[in-house]
C-alpha cells in the first residue's frame, strides 16, 4: 500500500518547495500532499509538484493525524513556529501524529539541534529527501 506523504510548510513555501522538487526528481511518483499555512506557501509547494494542496490550520490538523510519512521545517512542531503561523493547534496535531515525521532544521526557528553537522540549507533537504524515499520504499528512517 502506498505511504501517504504529507509535507508542510509556511511563509513562503520555500523548504517545503525544494523538499518536493528533491523527492520528484528522486524518482517518488506517489501522492504527495502540500498542507501550507497559507495560500503562497501552498501554491509554491503545488508548483513543485505536490499532486494537491490544502491550505490553513484546519487543513493541517486533519491532514496530519492522516499522513504516514510528514515532513517540513522543523518549525511545524512548534507553537508559535515559522514567525507565528504555526499554531499551538498545528504543532500539537504534528507532535501527536502518527506519522514517520521527518523535520529540516531551520535556523531561523530558534532552535538548534546538537549533533547536527553544520552545513547549508540544501543539505539538510537533500537529507530529508533521502530519508523519505526510503520510508515509502519500505526501508525504515
């Protein structure tokens, strides 16, 4: 059965943008949902290649209690995340979602994860990207 992939991001779209554009061009032709916190971010993850966007704090509550794999910046899981968007509401449904959750850090949230290795925004996405198609391969993150 196929994973169902929800990626989530704000602002503008853009970690979520480049996140879908790396999965596509890594060869994942399965559903892929964009869930942004607004209409811009939304279009910009669609644009990408999400098969479909939903867009706003209903959306993200419903769709993460539903997805397998959900991935974003690290700011989805928490309250007050990505200069506000994120809601306690949406940083609680993806904190408690059962899903492989798989979280880019993003510096600008405030938050550093020790034992990263420091390295450029794109790293990290490629390695998000990397640990999503083995999820959906059947290969455990």
């Amino acid at each position: 059965m196929e994973q169902r992939l929800v990626v989530m991001d704000g602002q503008g779209g853009g970690v979520g943008r480049a996140l879908i554009e790396r999965l596509r061009a890594g060869g994942y032709e399965g559903f892929l949902l964009a869930v942004g916190t607004n209409a811009a971010a939304t279009a910009a993850m669609v644009k990408a290649g999400a098969s479909a966007g939903a867009t706003g704090e209903y959306a993200v509550v419903y769709n993460a209690a539903r997805a397998d794999v959900l991935a974003g910046p690290i700011g989805i899981v928490l309250a007050g995340g990505m200069m506000g968007e994120f809601s306690p509401a949406m940083a609680r449904a993806v904190a408690e979602s059962p899903a492989q959750k798989v979280l880019v850090p993003v510096s600008r949230c405030g938050v550093q994860v020790a034992g990263l290795e420091p390295k450029p925004l794109g790293g990290y996405i490629a390695d998000a990207a990397e640990l999503i198609l083995k999820q959906c391969q059947g290969g455990a993150v």
